[in-house]
C-alpha cells in the first residue's frame, strides 16, 4: 500500500488510509492533551498567588481576570479569520509556538524582583505577559476543535473526550499538589520565587512538547466556502430569533455575574483565610477532580434527558455557590461545599454548551460559532470583573472582609439570571446532514 504523510492537511487517495491516519491522530490527541494540558493547568493554577508574590494588588488581579475574559475571544476571532486563508497545522503551531515564548518572560519578572525592581511596573508588565499568553493560545481553539471535530466520530466523541479529559485532569491535579507542596517547602525558607521558576519551568517545556506532537497530527483537507462564512454582524442580528442565541445570551449574563466575585477567591483564600500554597491547591483542584465523578452520569442524563434540563438543573444551583463561600471557610468544609455543587454545576453547564455548538451548528461554520460565543462569553467575563474591582473599593464589609460582600452580590444576580433566561431555553437538536447555512 503506498504510504501518505498524515501530518499535512492534504486530501488521500484511500479511504483507509485516511481512517488509519485519524486513528492515530487520535492516540495523538490524547498525548498532546496531556503535555499541553499540564502546562496550561500549571501556568493558570499559580499566576495569582505568583502575582501576589510580585506585589500584584487585589484590584490589578480584579481588572487582569477581567481582560482574560475577552482577550481568548478576541484570539479566537482571529483564529477563526486566519482559517479563510491558512492551514490548520500553520495557526495551531505557529500560536503555540508564540504562546509558550510568554513563558520565559513571566518567569524574568520574579527574577527581577529578587532585585528589588520596581513593585508598580513589574504587576503590569505581569499582566500583559500573561494575556498575550492566553491570547496565542486561544488563537488556536477554532482550529483545533474545527480538526477535534473531522478526527473523532461522532457517535465516539462522549467516550473520547470523557477518557482524554480525565486523563489531562488526572495528571494536572496530581502535578498542581506536589508542587504546591514543593512551593511551601521553599516558602518556609523564603526562596517561593525558586519554586515558581521551577513550575514555570516545567509549563514551558511541556508546552513545548505539545509543538512536537502537533507537528505529527494527520489535518484532514478543510477548506470553508465563501458562503459558509459568519460574520460577527449577522451572528449578533440572529441571537434574539433562535435558542442558541437565547443560550448565548444565557452563558453571557451567567459569567457576568460570576466575576463579580470569581477573580477575588484565590486573593480570599490567601489574604483573608490564611491559606498554604498546598491548602489553596487542594481546594482549587477539588472542582475539576469531582467534575470527573460526574462527568459520565451527567453524559448519561443529557442523552437520555436532553442538554436543556442539564442546563436547567444545574443552572439553579449556581447561585448557591457564592453564598456558601461565605458561610464556610474551613478547606474541607470549601471542598465538599462550594466546590462540590460549583463542580457539578459548571460540568452540566459546560457540557451542554459543548453539545449545543456540535449539535446545532453545521461542520464549516462551527470555528466561528465558537469564537462569537466565546466573545460573548468574555464580554460577560470582562463587565463583570471590572464592576467587581469597582466595587471593592465602595462596598461596605458585612462579614469578614469586603470579599463576601462581592460573593452576596454575585449570588444574588446569578438567581436573577437564572430567572430570566433559564427556563425560557428549549431543547433543540439540529440533523447535521442539512444544509443549513447563514449568509455572512
């Protein structure tokens, strides 16, 4: 049988040799997930306490955590533009490649802060870094889940991605802890920056491991036709008549209310609580690690039930989620509180999110879906983290700290959304097969 490359985006001759190089694009995916994935989880996990280390203030972190709300976004429109014109395999590396050269020049701000730089510039050169950081790596998500899409099946894609993301989680749990535990040991001899060079340090190799591997992925022939382009335009003129746009318009809302306060519990944590690096881990990586218990069931239910009453159900308990940060502030009572209905609500929520684009947007037109939803999302992420840092300057403390009075005002808006958004959604599955298209 005459051999073909499976790395170039290129058409082949047999159907089973395009079936052979899918199979181990797939292998592939799995081994780049958990490179990729390490370096991500690691990067995400420590760049707050990180930033706190290099004097960053708590309303820098409010308006840092905001701008990564549309930064990705903004990444993934460019992402999904340069798809008209480039190859997969050239957006997905070339950005990778850009995003972990980031890596180095987070690591040099600790370096020179060990010199007594300066603590007002180092914060913001921090900040810029690390959103350029996001941004690359975002860039390359249209492509990416447009070829996730062309390489796994469809009636595979529950059991695939359930095994890769809990392999990728597995892994980024049990790194993040030992290297918490690492960063106490060198916090306790006052040399915390050595252990965040070391973490950063792996990041950036692991990340750099995932260029290699993508470099061997088989990129299926893709090529989207003039009249399967959306323009942002038109997506927005459509969001009042259809359900997705009525999701859209859910998922935006819902994110703007969490960021009233999400960017302010890592800063709680450790300012407020008193948190070990290894405390502060432990509960951050609680959410992810219980997501995976319920990850299969919550796939089951959808199938059976619809991605609408998942999202239904587990909509309602988010508003919870906040108020019992305030009450509780033991790490194991977080663990099994907040975390835990936190876990199992942005499971379902992210599920049905995963499906509605899958199942309601035809194959050419999904990278742009994903990148105005997205948008949306991170316009939400952005409003919503940047009224939080303006409120923690005006609203009064309730409880222990000005904190807890940003958890109540973000519990009682999330309520409200749910009010009126989430029973007005409908279960819709849109056959794939048709041809139906939205003139750009």
């Amino acid at each position: 049988m005459q051999k073909h490359s499976c790395k170039k985006e290129i058409s082949l001759s047999s159907q089973d040799d395009d079936s052979v190089c899918k199979t181990k694009t797939r292998s592939l995916l799995i081994k780049e997930g958990l490179f990729g994935g390490l370096s991500v989880n690691l990067t995400g996990q420590f760049i707050t306490p990180y930033a706190l280390k290099l004097q960053t203030s708590p309303t820098q972190i409010g308006i840092m955590s905001s701008l990564l709300g549309v930064i990705p976004p903004l990444g993934q429109i460019a992402g999904s533009n340069l798809m008209k014109r480039k190859s997969r395999r050239s957006i997905i590396i070339k950005s990778v490649i850009l995003q972990v050269l980031m890596i180095p020049l987070i690591m040099a701000l600790g370096f020179f802060t060990m010199f007594s730089w300066s603590s007002l510039i180092l914060p913001i050169f921090l900040i810029c870094f690390y959103i350029l950081y996001s941004f690359f790596g975002s860039v390359t998500n249209p492509s990416f889940f447009s070829l996730m899409g062309d390489v796994v099946p469809e009636d595979r894609r529950g059991r695939y991605f359930s095994k890769r993301n809990l392999l990728i989680t597995a892994l980024s749990i049990t790194m993040s802890i030992l290297f918490s535990i690492l960063l106490d040991k060198f916090d306790r001899t006052n040399q915390v920056l050595i252990g965040f060079f070391i973490i950063f340090s792996v990041a950036f190799l692991s990340r750099s491991i995932s260029i290699f591997i993508f470099k061997k992925f088989y990129y299926p022939s893709f090529v989207i036709e003039k009249e399967s382009y959306v323009n942002l335009k038109n997506f927005i003129k459509q969001i009042p008549n259809n359900n997705f746009g009525l999701f859209t318009l859910f998922i935006t809302f819902t994110f703007f209310s969490v960021n009233i306060g999400a960017p302010f519990v890592g800063v709680y944590m450790l300012k407020v609580l008193e948190f070990s690096y290894i405390e502060y881990v432990v509960v951050n990586m609680s959410m992810p690690l219980i997501g995976l218990l319920f990850t299969p069931l919550l796939g089951h239910l959808s199938d059976k039930f619809g991605n609408a009453v998942i999202l239904k159900i587990c909509g309602l308990l988010l508003p919870s989620v906040p108020i019992l940060w305030i009450v509780m502030n033991n790490p194991i009572y977080l663990i099994l509180g907040p975390q835990l209905m936190s876990s199992v609500a942005w499971t379902g929520v992210n599920l049905a999110a995963f499906n509605f684009i899958y199942d309601n947007v035809p194959t050419p037109q999904r990278g742009f879906f994903v990148a105005y939803y997205s948008l949306f999302q991170g316009m939400g992420i952005l409003f919503g983290g940047l009224l939080g840092s303006i409120l923690l300057g005006m609203v009064p403390i309730i409880f222990l700290s000005v904190y807890e009075t940003l958890f109540l005002i973000s519990g009682i808006c999330r309520l409200l959304v749910d009010i009126i958004f989430l029973f007005r959604l409908k279960e819709v599955r849109i056959n794939n097969n048709k041809h139906s298209q939205i003139e750009s």
